[in-house]
C-alpha cells in the first residue's frame, strides 16, 4: 500500500464540452486527486524537498484546467495525471472531475481515471 496525497474540491473554471453553448463561456470543474508517494523520507526528515509540494501541484491543476478548451473531461482527466505523474515522487495518480452544470436531473457528472508512471 503506498501513502496517498488527496487534494479536495479543487475548485477552478474552464471552457469544456462538445455542445455550442459550452464553448462561449467557462464552467466550474471539481478536482478531487489521490497521489500515491513514498511519504517515509519526508517523514523522518521533515523536510519538502523529500516529499511531493502539493501546492505545486494544486497550481499545475489548476493551470491546464484554465489553459485549456477541451471538449471532454476525459482529455481534462488525461491532461492533468500527465502533468501530476510529470512530479518525481508521484507514482500514482486518480483524478476525478466533477461538472456541476452538466446534468439536467443529477448533482454533477463526473468522470475518474487512475494512471501509473510508465518506468
């Protein structure tokens, strides 16, 4: 079992979708990440450069969500665990997208992928 790293409800805005109407303003996506590392160096050090900085990859999240015009959260999803799983110490990663203004009858639609560093 490896440690896990989970960053919650990350919130940011995007252009996404394949219907005319999507792709002429932003919509709010939901991040929801777990990012499997080996935690035990940073543990007996304390020190970040043993770790994984999320706060890092919170902002690299965030950044391809707004840079980009993808027309499916799975490209959204496949975008962002190539940019996370680009991080040294990342061996694993599960991203899950949430679009709250999707469904007609549902809370959101959401898609989940879980990718592994190719060695």
């Amino acid at each position: 079992m490896q440690d896990l790293i989970l960053i919650r409800d990350l919130e940011t805005q995007s252009v996404i979708g394949t219907l005319p109407e999507e792709r002429t303003h932003r919509q709010t996506l939901i991040f929801n990440l777990e990012i499997a590392t080996d935690m035990r160096d940073a543990g007996a050090s304390d020190d970040l450069n043993d770790s994984v900085n999320y706060s890092l990859i919170e902002a690299t999240v965030k950044s391809v969500a707004e840079e980009s015009e993808f027309y499916l959260l799975e490209k959204m999803a496949q975008s962002v665990a190539d940019a996370v799983l680009a991080f040294d110490r990342v061996s694993r990663v599960s991203v899950m997208i949430d679009k709250p203004g999707a469904p007609r009858f549902a809370r959101s639609i959401a898609v989940r992928i879980v990718r592994d560093k190719k060695k």
